[in-house]
C-alpha cells in the first residue's frame, strides 16, 4: 500500500542550483528572519509570492508601499 507520502515524494523533482556566495548568504539570511526549516522552504515560498506578484502586475495593479509615517508610496518591482 503506498501512502500520501510516498505518493508525493515519487513526484519530487530534485533541483540543484550553483549560486554565488552572496546569493547563499542571501539564502541565508531571508531563512534565519522568515525562521524556515530549510532553503527549500525559502525557494518554495518566494515562487509563490513571486508568481503572485507577476500576476497582479498582468492585471495591471500597481504596488505600493506604506511608510512608517503612513504615507504611501508606488513601489516599482518590474521595470521594462
């Protein structure tokens, strides 16, 4: 009988990547302050937020960034 578990793990595929130094330390970083269990975690959760962020801007929305003096301010994220 195969579980759940084993089901998903047999449709993993393993990717592996060469980064520089400062991409790792990067990595790094953005795993200690979002306090992920591991750089796959932090990979997994920036496609998310990077697809995501890639449709709205499809869509035509525009992002905006509120300052701690509350104004709000256009953030650019694509340009082209």
């Amino acid at each position: 009988m195969t579980t759940r578990y084993q089901s998903e793990k047999k449709d993993l595929k393993r990717v592996q990547m060469d980064m520089p130094p400062k991409s790792v330390a990067r990595l790094r970083h953005l795993q200690e302050v979002t306090e992920a269990s591991s750089y796959a975690e932090v990979v997994r959760n920036a496609l998310r937020l990077y697809e995501a962020l890639i449709e709205e801007a499809e869509n035509g929305s525009e992002f905006l960034i509120r300052r701690e003096n509350g104004e709000p301010i256009k953030f650019t994220i694509f340009s082209g």
